[in-house]
C-alpha cells in the first residue's frame, strides 16, 4: 500500500503520470494497457458481468486521466486508479433502477457431460444467484463485500478504495452478508456458496 | 474457476471489446482536449487563410489517390476456418492462416487491424504520404511503413517476422524497429532476433484458442507457426507489382492484368487489385474490371468490395 511504495516505483509512476497528464499519447496509451486489466477486473469483481462494463472501463480511464495531475504518488499508480475505479462502479450501481422482475436462473447446458463442465456450470450458476443476491444490497454494503470477500481484499485495502473507515467496511460487510444468508433461506445453491466464499473468508 | 465454489471467474474482455473501449477514449479525450484548449485572443486569421488553404491543397492532394476506402468505425471481422484464406484491405493485402480472426477496421484515417488469435502475412504498399497502418496484437502495437511482415498470435504470447521492408512494434511502452529477416517476441520483448530463413523462428509453445471463441469440437486446430508455406513464384510477382503501384502504376496494372488470367488463388486477388488501381486512377477500364471480377468470382474475397465500388461508379461517388 501506500506507505509501501519503493522510490524508484514511486518515481517511475509519477513519471508516466507527468507525461499523461500533459496530453502525451504514448504515455496515455502505455498506462490505458498496463492498467487496462487491473480496471476490468475491479469493475467485474464489484458488478459480476460484463453487461455495460465497456462504458465503464472508459468512463474510468477518463476520470483516471483528468484526476493524473493530482496524482501525488503516496501510493502505486495501480492502487490510485483502483480507487478510482471503485467510486465509477459505485455510482454505476447506485443509479441502478432496481430490478423489478427477477429473472429465472437456468443451468448452463453441459454439453459433454465431463466432471469439468458440469463443475464450471455449477460455479457460473452460484455466482449468478450471487450477484442476482447482491443487486439487492445497498451500494456501500455491496462494494465492501465484493472486494472483501468475493476478491479476497483485506478490510484495511477496501477502506482504502471506498475512502471508508476500516470499521465502516467490516459493519457493512457483515451486515452485507448477514441480508445475503436472509436472501439465501430459500436458495440452497447460494446458502452452499455463501458458506464455500466464508469458509476460505479473511 | 479454483474450484466448484470458488470466487466467480472474471470474464476477459475480447479484444475487439478493448478495441471499442480504446477508440471510444482517444475521441473522448480528443473532444475534451479541443474543447478545453484555450483560444488566443485576436486571431490573425488573414494570415491563417494561405497557409490553411495550401495545407488542406496538398492533404486533398495526397490523399485523393488512394482514399477510395470509406472511413468506418466498426470493425470487419475476417475468419479463416479450416483453411487459410486472404483479403484485401485498402491498399493492404493479407493472407491469413488456418484458424486465425482479424479485426480489420480505420482508426481515424490510418488502417488497422487487430489479430484475435492465429497467424498472418500482411503485405502493405509504402505509406509515404499514406497515413500508417497499425496491427496489433495483445499489449503490441506494429506500425508499418511498407513491408511484408507476419504476426502470430497465441493468447497473450506474440510473434512478429519481417520479410522485406520496415516495422517498429511497441510493447508495453518499449519500442523496436525490425528490418528484413528480422523478428521479435513478447517473450523477449527487448531482443531482435536475425535469421537467414524464416523457418528457424519457432511459434509460441502451447497454442490454444483463447475464451472468446467456442473450442472446436474434436481435434485443436494447428497452431499458428512463423514458418511460411512453400515458396510461391505468383505471390512474390503479386507483391513486386504492388511496390511497382506507386511509380510505375500502367507497369502494376499490366503484372496485375497478365496475373489474372491464371487459374491459382492469385488470379482474383490479381483481377481485384487491377480493379481498385483503375478505381484509383479513374482509369476508364475500371467498371469493366470490377465486373469481369464479379462475373468469374461472384463469392470472392474481395466481392463486396467490388460491389461497392462498382456502386459507387454507377452512382458517381468518388
């Protein structure tokens, strides 16, 4: 984190931040592909699809290369575009309508019948009830509990990204989780997976 | 996926997805960058005038001559199957591999391609004046200046060879320029390997096709390889006719015409190219050309081009 930035790192990106924060396409263009992943992933792990998130991997670039002169460098370029990147997934989904139909959950068709297969249709089918589950969560609990717990995030680096307490991040991520297992009563697939992402919980 | 109840696997993006996202950052960028430019106070413009017009003179003039590709935004999708296959894009010809997806689209003004997976020849007339013409690959960005070169691309692992002429690659903010015979690697971005023939550079290691596309039903498809097929006499007279094009167009046209008339995989791509020069020249042989081409070979690489340009003849369009 932060206090953890080496000099020369530290140097390194405030160079390239320099150079990108004064219109230098090269540099622009460098950062966009070095970061480019580390966006997508944030955005995936918070949102759980790709539906809409090719707007939003460029509305962060574009909030990540306006704020570029403020960057100071107290901590890696990637953790500050990561920030970033949280609040644009934030806002995305709270100016979500709520879902007023609820969508039925269809098992993939396993098309070769292999342990494999059958394994990942399992998985994708858990993660959509997930996500289905977290739509419902209020944006703060969700971010928390999607970095903390479905990305693995210590409770320290989510306060970081949400600019949150460490102490506001562990309530709303057990409040989070406790209305996730409220959901899950009827929903055995999701109460199984809830429990598999506890069981390995940080 | 670590496991049947593991964290939920995060989907890539397909390239043509980043593509869409890149584009869409540059003009947002452009945009706000022109908007919030300051405007000087006063300007001259009596003496802007001159200078304005001979410069717009001389872009009219430069680009006229090729500019017979309309500037579009979406991307075309070429597949080859089981079989390679080839086509034509503006003023660039590419022959790609069994197995191969390219993205083929402008940016801006400038041509481009994106190599999805698989492995290709592109062989691109000299740009002088042209605007570039720019393929990538994963995190690499070749951008030519009148060669023939080859990409292969295995996932994140790229290959680039040069068969005649010169290519800078930037990778990941690094940059290399490579001449004839020589080639490079993501996996040692920062070497140029030299090789006397082609068939020494080895491809990636462990060729798979990547998430996006469906895997095939029994056998994978062969890797991609840097080792060209054997040594065709007409694709070497094809590719000296498109560097003769911009100095001795009637000596590009004659090749192209005497090259048609084959019955090898050579005589549309020959037939197309004599069409689009005639296009480009407003040579009076060009409808007849272009017809000729659709009447031998109606299902064509090159038939919707064809069509078009014939459209736009008829039309008047330039």
């Amino acid at each position: 984190m932060g206090t953890n930035v080496s000099s020369a790192a530290r140097d390194e990106d405030l160079a390239i931040a320099r150079r990108a924060a004064g219109g230098d396409r090269v540099a622009q263009r460098a950062l966009f592909v070095a970061l480019r992943r580390a966006v997508h992933h944030t955005l995936y792990r918070i949102l759980g699809s790709n539906r809409d998130i090719e707007d939003l991997v460029q509305d962060a670039f574009i909030e990540i290369f306006r704020a570029l002169p403020t960057f100071r460098g107290d901590s890696t370029l990637s953790r500050w575009c990561q920030t970033i990147t949280t609040r644009i997934a934030y806002l995305a989904i709270s100016r979500r309508r709520p879902a007023t139909i609820e969508l039925t959950l269809v098992e993939d068709v396993v098309a070769d019948g292999s342990p494999d297969a059958h394994r990942v249709a399992l998985a994708r089918d858990a993660a959509r009830r997930l996500y289905a589950a977290l739509d419902h969560l209020d944006p703060h609990k969700r971010v928390a509990f999607a970095l903390a717990v479905i990305d693995g995030l210590s409770l320290r680096e989510v306060a970081e990204l949400t600019g949150s307490s460490t102490f506001a991040v562990k309530t709303r991520v057990w409040r989070g989780r406790r209305e996730l297992y409220k959901r899950a009563q009827n929903d055995p697939v999701l109460r199984e997976y809830l429990g598999a992402l506890d069981g390995g919980d940080r | 996926m670590t496991g049947p109840l593991g964290p939920p696997t995060v989907e890539p993006l397909p390239d043509a997805a980043w593509n869409r996202v890149e584009r869409g950052l540059w003009n947002h960028m452009d945009r706000e960058s022109a908007v919030s430019r300051p405007q000087p106070r006063r300007p001259r413009l009596w003496l802007a005038v001159p200078v304005l017009a001979a410069a717009a003179l001389a872009l009219w003039l430069g680009f006229r001559s090729h500019d017979t590709q309309p500037i579009d935004d979406e991307p075309t999708r070429i597949v080859a199957g089981a079989t390679p296959s080839s086509a034509s894009f503006g003023d660039a010809h590419v022959e790609l591999d069994a197995n191969t997806a390219l993205d083929m689209f402008h940016q801006g003004r400038s041509p481009s391609a994106m190599v999805e997976y698989g492995a290709a020849w592109f062989s691109v007339a000299p740009r002088g004046v042209r605007p570039p013409f720019e393929v990538r690959a994963g995190d690499a960005i070749v951008r030519v200046i009148g060669t023939r070169f080859r990409v292969a691309r295995d996932a994140e692992h790229v290959d680039v060879l040069v068969d005649h002429g010169i290519v800078e690659v930037r990778f990941r903010g690094a940059l290399v320029t490579l001449t004839a015979n020589q080639s490079w690697s993501s996996a040692k971005p920062t070497e140029i390997a030299t090789s006397e023939t082609h068939a020494s550079i080895d491809p990636a290691p462990a060729m798979k096709q990547p998430d996006v596309v469906a895997p095939p039903a029994s056998t994978p498809p062969p890797p991609p390889t840097l080792t060209p097929n054997r040594v065709d006499i007409e694709r070497a007279r094809y590719e000296t006719l498109q560097r003769l094009e911009a100095k001795r167009p009637d000596a590009a046209m004659t090749g192209y015409l005497e090259l048609s008339k084959g019955s090898s995989k050579w005589a549309p791509i020959a037939l197309f190219a004599a069409a689009r020069l005639a296009v480009d020249r407003h040579d009076r042989r060009a409808k007849s050309l272009l017809t000729i081409y659709l009447n031998r070979f109606q299902q064509g690489a090159n038939a919707d081009d064809a069509r078009q340009l014939l459209r736009r003849l008829d039309e008047g369009t330039p």
